[in-house]
C-alpha cells in the first residue's frame, strides 16, 4: 500500500527510529506513574538491577554486557528535549486512555521538565 509516495512500512520505520531515541519512552507502561507511589516530600529515589537467576543445572554466573552501548547511545549529548517530552505525553495520554479520549494525567510532565530545565 502507497501514502502519499511513500510505503507505510517506511513510515512505520522512522515512526519506531524516533520512539527508539526518546528515553522517555523506553520502559514498560505501568512505571511511568510509579512517581505517584512516593511518598509526600520525597526527594531522592535510587535503583539498582540484579540478576534475576536461573534455574537450569550448571548455570551459575552471568555476565554483564552493554553498558557502555546503553550509555553512548542514550545518556551522551542533550538526553531530554522539549519535543521528547510532548511526544511522550502524547503517546502515553493515548495510551493510558480509553479509546475515545486520552488520559494525560498519568505522565509525570513536571518531573520531566524539571530535568529538562
């Protein structure tokens, strides 16, 4: 199928290329109102990863790999835009709405702003 000259699937491509370079955007849905769990006057949050193990016989170590990748590609130059911000808000307003109208109030805008600023 052709759009305006173009294939959807081009379109698609570069739709995902932009959702790949927004931090914003790289987490599972359900964590971007994790803000609201915190305590009133909260002010450091920290977060750590591990292993979540194995349970197949012999496999006993794990070996960390793509830190430096992850950091180059997404935390190098200004991370935090004021157009990532608006297209997170307005993916995660469509997404967290009910199909007829966006929910916008589960985006934490402020914090990100705050970031930005």
């Amino acid at each position: 199928r052709r759009l305006g000259g173009q294939s959807c699937d081009i379109i698609k491509m570069a739709s995902l290329a932009a959702w790949q370079d927004n931090i914003i955007m790289l987490s599972d849905s359900y964590k971007v109102s994790h803000y609201r769990q915190y305590p009133p006057g909260t002010q450091y949050v920290y977060s750590y990863f591990e292993s979540r193990g194995c349970d197949r016989e012999g496999w006993t170590e794990v070996c960390f790999f793509g830190l430096q990748y992850f950091l180059k590609r997404y935390l190098t130059g200004q991370v935090v835009t004021r157009e990532k911000i608006d297209q997170a808000a307005k993916m995660y307003a469509e997404h967290f709405g009910d199909g007829t109208s966006d929910n916008p109030d589960l985006f934490y805008r402020e914090g990100w702003e705050y970031i930005l600023e």
